[in-house]
C-alpha cells in the first residue's frame, strides 16, 4: 500500500523537477531581445490508488481542471538590458602635424545590451593633464567634432560619413566613430592633445533625441522596463584617445668673423671700415618630421655691402652646405638664373633649387655662408 505521504511526494518531486527547468531555461536566455514573450505552463502528473490520473496544467490563478489545454501560460516580457562599451580604435596616439585640420582619430561603439538602441555623441577634449597612452596632455585641439562610419569601411570621407549621432545599433552590432580635431598651429614636436568621446544611450528611433531612462520601482509584468547594466549604470560610457604633435624643430643661429681688414690684412683682422666680414647661417632640425620649402631671408644692414664672387674659386657668391656636400649660387637681382639664390635691394633670399624641394631631414644641418664689407 502507498500512503498519501508517498502519494504526495511523488507529486512534490514531479513539481519540483519542472521548477527546476523553468529556471535553467531562464538562465540561458542571457541575450535574449527585449520585448520577447515568454510563456510556460507546468504539468503535474500523479496517481491516485495506484491509477494514474489525468494531468493539470497550471495557470497564473491556480487550474484544477484535468487536461490538456485547461491550463494557461504565465507570460512575461524580457526587459531591455541598456549596456554599451566605448572603445579607442587602435594602438595608440594618432601622430599629427601642426596646423593639420580634421585631424581623425577613431573609437569603436558596441551595443553589448539586449535591443536596438541610438546613441549621442560628445566628442571633446579632455582635462589637462589627462594620460593616455603614456602622454600626457598638454594642448586641445580645435573644433572637435564626431561622424559615424556611414559605410562601414572604417576609413573616413568627408561628405559620405557626416551622421552626428548612431542610428539604431542592433544588439551585439558595433560600429565605428571619427573623432576630427584641428591641431594648433602653435604645436611644437611631441606635443599632446588627448580627446575623449562620450556616448549616451537613447531610444531607437528617436534620430539619437531621446535620452533612454531607467525604469524604477518593481518590474511591471507585460511592460518592456530598461535596467542599465553598462560599467556605470547610467547608459552611458566613454573613452580616451589622443594625438600625438609630430614636427620639424628648427633653429636658425648666426655669427660673424672678421675675415681681413685693411690694415691687418688677415693676421688678428679687426672689424673696422673695409674689413670684409662673413656671416654663417646654421640650420638645424632636431624635430621628427622633416622640413620642406625652407626660404632663408636676410636683410643686409646698411652700414654693410654685399661682396660677390668669394667662394669656389672666387666665382661665386653664395656658399650652401648640406649633408657634407657644398653648393654654390650667384645673388642676382630675383634669382634670374634660378640657381636658388637672389640678392634684391638689401634683401638676400637662399632657396629654390638648394633648400626648397629638398628633404631638411631629421637631424639635418644647413650652413649659409656669404660675405660683406664695412662700409
């Protein structure tokens, strides 16, 4: 004989194992859309004097009524999970010049929550004295602004990337965003502009207007509430990203001898009237970008006269030395012979075709010299 006792845990172990299953099954509905419905009846199967009788299906209420199809499902709706990441796009700073518009710099933004979401954005610089990526701030950059990646292609185009906020993200989509910044022309060689790009979490659909909101209280079954499950459980996330100045770093130093004077000749000359004196224009860039299109300009002083034809073998003019390797020119009035070299009025220009079009590279040292006599 079975006593009820027994009766009953039969049925108590029959509930408890579909309990069970109900809550394995919720556990692995981690990601599951926002908005989806789920519906669950549970079955009791039992005996009574050893017969078996015909199952119950529940329902929210309580059913006792036998049979399949008398009971009815307990639904609820799967909640929206607000949760993104903001992450900088590539292996560190991005190196600039100085003066270069639209900089660009780039993040990735990721909807890791569970429905379609839009996003804000707010590109700016950061505090000074920001670090990122072992540098530290110490300028900002102009006019800051954020596109998407429109197509996708990962590469900036001004014209075809110009949405300013992120559309309907799908849930486990991510998509990437340009930071443009204009460096300042008076950035010197490693200097740093660390920027920061914020996103906020806003409805879909909303063309990015709509700021998504918690829902507070307890959850209301049959309502879609929004719990925000992201690093600072506001919706909203942010990253750090910087550029790095990289430049020429030039220096320009002039000095003069005595070469002769009338008198002394060349033994312990003194600077006096008719002495002939040499001036020694040296350039050097310590920076790490090269420098192009250099134009030397000097302003002979009144109380001096420019003296020709004093260098290679007394046929030239101008003495250019670069890399070890000297050059020569003539100062005519406006380089007319294109040699790089013009002597107009008082002023002297050394350029085209000695510095101009050629590389001042890193390190690189440029010497100038010319002559004048006292007047």
């Amino acid at each position: 004989m079975i006593s009820v006792f027994s009766k009953l845990g039969r049925v108590s172990a029959i509930l408890v194992g579909t309990f069970a299953l109900g809550v394995a099954q919720n556990a692995s509905a981690v990601g599951t859309a926002s908005g989806t419905n789920v519906d669950n009846v549970a079955t009791v199967n039992f005996e009574v004097g050893g017969v078996a009788q015909t199952e119950i299906e529940s329902s929210p209420v309580g059913n006792s009524t036998p049979g399949a199809g008398n009971g009815t499902s307990t639904s609820f709706v799967v909640d929206n999970v607000v949760d993104l990441t903001v992450v900088e796009t590539g292996n560190g700073a991005t190196n600039v010049n100085p003066g270069q518009t639209g900089a660009v710099t780039a993040f990735t933004v990721t909807n890791t929550g569970n429905t379609t979401q839009d996003y804000q954005l707010l590109p700016q610089n950061t505090a000074a004295g920001t670090v990122f990526d072992g540098n530290t701030d110490n300028i900002q950059v102009n006019n800051p602004l954020a596109f998407v990646d429109s197509n996708g292609n990962g590469t900036y185009e001004a014209g075809v990337d110009t949405a300013t906020f992120i559309d309907s993200l799908a849930a486990d989509a991510s998509v990437i965003v340009f930071f443009l910044g204009d460096v300042p022309i008076g950035a010197i060689n490693n200097d740093v502009a660390n920027v920061r790009l914020t996103v906020t979490t806003a409805d879909a659909g909303s063309g990015g207007a709509t700021v998504t909101t918690e829902t507070g209280g307890a959850d209301t079954p049959g309502t879609v509430d929004v719990v925000f499950g992201d690093a600072g459980n506001d919706g909203v996330e942010n990253d750090v990203d910087g550029y790095l100045v990289s430049s020429a770093q030039l220096a320009i130093a002039k000095t003069s001898t005595v070469i002769s004077d009338p008198f002394n000749g060349t033994t312990d000359p003194k600077a006096i009237p008719g002495a002939i004196m040499e001036y020694v224009i040296t350039l050097t860039n310590t920076g790490s970008t090269d420098a192009t299109n250099i134009r030397i300009t000097d302003v002979i002083d009144a109380n001096l006269t420019f003296l020709p034809a004093q260098y290679n073998g007394n046929t030239e003019d101008i003495q250019v030395t670069q890399g070890g390797a000297d050059s020569f020119c003539s100062a005519d009035a406006g380089d007319a012979d294109a040699d790089g070299c013009g002597l107009t009025g008082a002023t002297l220009e050394v350029d085209n075709g000695l510095i101009v079009g050629t590389t001042v590279g890193v390190n690189d040292v440029i010497v100038v010299r010319f002559r004048v006599t006292i007047n």
